[in-house]
C-alpha cells in the first residue's frame, strides 16, 4: 500500500515537472555579470538555456545549499553523539571488567538473590 502511493506521488510530480518544462520553453540569456560591469570589467559570461532548465537548476541549487546549510549547523548535535556513544561503550567495558573480576558476589545473602527468581 505504502509502495504504490509513494509511486503515486512519484508520478504526480513527474507530470507536474514535465506540464512546467513544456510551458516555459522561451529561451533566456543567464549572465555571470550585468552587461555594464560586464564591458568595465571586459569579461562577461554568458549563457542561453529554455526557462524551465533556469527554474530547475534554481529549485536544485536552493536545496543544495539548505542541505549544505542544515548539514553545517547541526555538526554539534552529531559530534555530541559521537561523544556519548564513546563514553557509553567505555562505561560498558568498565562493567564488563568489574563484572569479571566480582564474579560471584562475596556475601551469602547476595548469592540467595542472584539465585533467586525475579519479583518483576
């Protein structure tokens, strides 16, 4: 069921993305740099593409760089992981060894309740 809307939605947006490339076909000239700094400066690059391939490529460097962006900022939340997660594998070695060096408890009443079932 999930499959077939995640297709579903898949092929919505695949006939909305081809309804917006076939209705902006004009040709638009994209500048590095205005055509007045360009000829102060004496160089200017150019380039010609259908509008909808400048709409795209607008959409897709937008969420480059939000994802650049959101990548970046939560670097604290996942070196702090990285952090607790060594400490937590440290704590659990050290129990280990505590574990195997109190191998059976040294008191009487302890062995009974280690032996005994659990009241839970």
């Amino acid at each position: 069921m999930i499959r077939a809307l995640r297709y579903a939605i898949l092929a919505i947006l695949a006939v909305v993305l081809i309804v917006i490339a076939l209705s902006n076909t004009q040709i638009v000239t994209l500048r590095l740099l205005p055509e007045e700094t360009a000829g102060v400066l004496g160089f200017g690059w150019s380039l010609q593409v259908p509008l909808f391939v400048a709409i795209m490529a607008g959409v897709l460097l937008g969420l480059l760089i939000g994802f650049v962006w959101e990548w970046a900022r939560e670097y604290r939340i996942r070196s702090r992981g990285a952090q607790e997660a060594r400490k937590a594998k440290a704590l659990e070695r050290e129990l280990g060894h505590l574990k195997q060096r109190h191998e059976g408890p040294q008191d009487d009443v302890l062995a009974v309740l280690e032996r005994a079932p659990s009241a839970r």
